[in-house]
C-alpha cells in the first residue's frame, strides 16, 4: 500500500509546485517599472530576390550551359 503513495502523490507535488511559482512570482518579484519595448527592425534589409532571367545567365555559367534533366 505504501508502494503506490509516491506515484500516486507525484502530481499533486508537480501541482503544488508550479501553483507556489506562480505565486512567488506574482506576489514577491518586483515588478517591472517600464514595459519593454519591441526590439528595433533589423538595420539590414532582405535584398531584392534577382529576376528570373540574371539567374538563368548565372546557372548556365555555373553548369557549363548543361541542361537539367
């Protein structure tokens, strides 16, 4: 009987536990003073994806003007 108390038990444990955090976490953190602002946008920009036919040039180039089969 005493071999099922601790399975048995574990999740109340797990329950209390995360209800204490939460606590402590409401009532004894100081809170913040000031809400953080959102992070500033990348100071680099994405390029331009290039047109289709520059990439054609830069393929054959590259593969010797041997066509995909």
């Amino acid at each position: 009987m005493y071999a099922l108390l601790v399975p048995v038990s574990a999740p109340f444990v797990l329950l209390a536990t995360v209800l204490g955090l939460s606590w402590w976490e409401d009532h004894v953190l100081p809170a913040t003073a000031e809400p953080v602002d959102a992070p500033p946008e990348s100071p680099l920009a994405a390029p331009d994806p290039a047109p289709t036919s520059e990439l054609r040039g830069v393929e054959a180039t590259l593969t010797g003007g041997v066509p995909r089969r």
